[in-house]
C-alpha cells in the first residue's frame, strides 16, 4: 500500500487519507448504523494515533487561517465545531475570545479528550456525543459561525447534514468546512509521475484498513458539495483549493505528498452564508 498522506513520523501529521490507501479500499453498500459503528469505534480507538487530528489555524496539511482569515473577528461570537475532535480547534476560537463555544463528535472518546484539553486550557465548552446526520439538541437560528475541519465527509447523509447546519445558524450566519480534494483522493504520485488511481466520478462507500484500525467513507465529487450547499439555502462566499507556498517551503520536505500538494489540491476549505 502507498502511503500518500499518512506520516507517522512527522510532527505535521496530515491525517489525510489518499488514493494509495483508497486504492486499496473495499466497496461496500452503504449502511447508516454500520458506518456509525466502524467509524466510531476508529475514533474511540486508533484514530489519533494512525491519522493525527487536524484544527485550527490549519484547515489542512498545506492551509491556514492565519493567511486566508476566513474567520475574521470572532470576538464575542457563538461557534459551534461539527466533529470536534479533541478540541484544539475550539481552543484556537476560545483564545480568539469567541462568546460561547460547542462542539459536536460521534466519539464518546474524542468528547473526552476535547473536554479534558478545554478545561487544561481554562476553556469551557458544551460538547454533545453524537452523529452529525441525527437530531442532537443543537438549538436553531443560535450560531453566528458553524465550522469542521476535516469531519464533513464522513457524513452518510451531506444533504441532510447541509440542512441541519443551516438551521442552527442565524440568518447571515456563516458555514466554514474543510475536507480532502477529491481529486488527491484519486491521484497518487509515482516515481516522480501522477497517476489516476480511482475514478473522479465514483462516489460509491467503501472500507479501509489502517494500522489494523478499519474505516468506512464514500469520495464526493466537489459539484456534489457544492449543490448540497445550495439546497440547503447557502450561498458560496469562498472557496479555497491552493496550498499555500510559505507552509509548503518552511516544511523543506521531499515527500510524495509534498510533491504531489505542488501539482494539485491536497484540501479544499468553503466559505458560505446562509441565506
Ligand atoms: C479528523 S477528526 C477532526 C479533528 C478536529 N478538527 C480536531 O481539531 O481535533 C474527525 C472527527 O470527526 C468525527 N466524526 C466522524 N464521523 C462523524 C459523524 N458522523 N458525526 C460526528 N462526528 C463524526 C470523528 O470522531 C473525529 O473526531
């Protein structure tokens, strides 16, 4: 198996899964309580540990807050993190002086780790166990700002997930997310040569093994965000596909996947308000 993304000896983990991994993956037809249990128990488990965690200032392996300033001022804001993690994503908003801060996760164990490094931090938070698709008492028409770094896709249901968001934010609220490039999930980089390895179109569910940990995800097109977007009521302000040249020079690495972030996107992050 190639190792596109996945370095575990770098302090800069990238937590992103790439086509080596995904080439290598399974089909499976998709079963909402099955990849709630296979991604789950990933996360409770090994999740850290084979893919890092990715937050805020980076968006992703080669993007930052600090240079695109998507967010702004948040002083005195209401956030809420879809797929928290463990929690540095809301610290970086809570040292930013956001008002209140949420957090979401399907993993009782990330929740953990989020409420433990909050409160190491002098940070409080509300954070709720449970799926992005399902009804989890997130109050409606409340958030000046929802964002996920790198948890959307693993939504079953992005539509339905698209519509929730949008209901818990105020009107003029705005939604920021990042997630893989699909077209990096399709690549991969060999011998100093770009290879299609999986076909762009193909959104079907598939498993993966890593590190004996097994994870369940489908590969969206980016029309396909972009029109779940629309119909959940929000309008695109941004969109952001470049690695920024300064992270990727100040890194000074040789890597494939370094290679490979210089010839197309590794992340793409969206801006859109809800109407
Ligand atoms: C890459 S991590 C996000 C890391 C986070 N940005 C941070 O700062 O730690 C992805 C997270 O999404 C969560 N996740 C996966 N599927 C989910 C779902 N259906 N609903 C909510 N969270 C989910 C995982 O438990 C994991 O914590």
């Amino acid at each position: 198996m190639e190792g596109v993304g996945i370095d575990k000896n770098s302090d800069y983990r990238t937590n992103i899964i790439g086509a080596g991994e995904v080439g290598c993956a399974s089909s499976i037809d998709m079963d909402k309580q099955f990849v709630y249990k296979t991604n789950c128990f990933f996360w409770d488990t090994k999740g850290n540990d084979v893919l890092g965690a990715i937050s805020l200032p980076f968006y992703g392996a080669f993007v930052s807050e600090e240079k695109c300033q998507l967010f702004g001022d948040i002083s005195g804001k209401k956030m809420l993190e879809i797929g928290c993690g463990t929690g540095h994503s809301l610290q970086y908003q809570g040292e930013r002086k956001a008002s209140e801060l949420w957090g979401m996760d399907i993993s009782e164990k990330q929740i953990e780790k989020a409420k433990q490094h909050l409160t190491a931090c002098g940070l409080s938070a509300k954070l709720i166990c449970c799926p992005m698709e399902e009804e989890c008492g997130i109050p409606v028409d409340y958030f000046d700002f929802v964002y996920s770094i790198y948890a959307i896709g693993w939504t079953t249901d992005l539509e339905g997930t698209f519509c929730r968001i949008a209901s818990y934010l105020k009107k003029d609220g705005a939604f920021i997310f990042s997630w893989s490039h699909p077209i990096h999930k399709c690549v991969v980089a060999e011998n100093n040569i770009l290879a299609f390895k999986k076909c762009y179109f193909d959104e079907s569910w598939y498993s993966v093994s890593l590190d004996e940990g097994a994870l369940t995800l489908s590969d969206r097109k980016l029309s396909t965000y972009v029109n779940a977007l629309a119909k959940a009521g929000f309008v695109i302000e941004q969109m952001i596909e470049q690695s920024d040249d300064e992270i990727m020079q100040s890194r000074d690495d040789n890597s494939d996947f370094s290679q490979k972030a210089k010839m197309l996107p590794i992340t793409f992050v969206v801006k859109a308000r809800k109407l």
